[in-house]
C-alpha cells in the first residue's frame, strides 16, 4: 500500500521557519509532480505550492518568496521550506501526489 508520510510541523513564532518533510513509501516519486495544500479552521483546503516533476513550481499568491517547494526524487521526499510565517499560515498541511494524500501536519504559528 502507497503511503504519504509528513512530518516537521509544530509551533513557531511570526518571522519563524519551519520545513516539511513528505516522503512516499515507493521509489516512484520521479514520475510524479507534487502539490502541497493547507487547511485553516473552517476554511476550504487550498493549494499552496506545485512542483512539476520536472522541479519547476508554482505557489499561491500568499506564500509566494516566502515558502519554498523542493524535491528529492532519490530520496522520494519532497520539502516544504516555509520561511517569514505568519499567524495566518496556522492550518493542518497535506501532501499530495496522484492520488495519495498524507496524513497532514498541523503548522501553528504564534503572534
């Protein structure tokens, strides 16, 4: 069974950083482009960052020069490095590749 596994959200200050990890349970990950999605309280998800699997990528207005969208297809891991965060990048985070979504890692970002 494919797995989606993430991990390095916690709590940071406003003007902090943080860096996600997603790593896929199956050396496949060079065929596939990538997307990173957040959830905030009663908000809908929304797409944060793309990577192609070419490594170009696309980011939402919002986090743009800010957040950072990487991959390591030898490693089938891709990063998420997330820097100046503010209070309202607070959501749960997701990875998503094809049809496998992970488990989501809660990103809290104090004022």
């Amino acid at each position: 069974q494919v797995q989606l596994v993430e991990s390095g959200g916690g709590l940071v200050r406003a003007g902090g950083s943080l860096r996600l990890s997603c790593l896929l349970s199956r050396s496949a990950l060079s065929f596939y482009s990538m997307s990173w999605y957040r959830q905030a309280p009663g908000k809908q998800r929304e797409l944060v960052a793309h990577v192609t699997e070419g490594g170009n990528t696309k980011y939402a207005d919002s986090v743009r020069g800010r957040f950072t969208a990487s991959r390591d297809d030898a490693k089938n891991t891709a990063y998420l490095q997330m820097n100046s965060l503010k209070p309202e990048d607070t959501a749960v985070y997701y990875c998503n590749v094809f049809t496998w979504w992970g488990q989501g890692t809660q990103v809290t970002v104090s004022s």
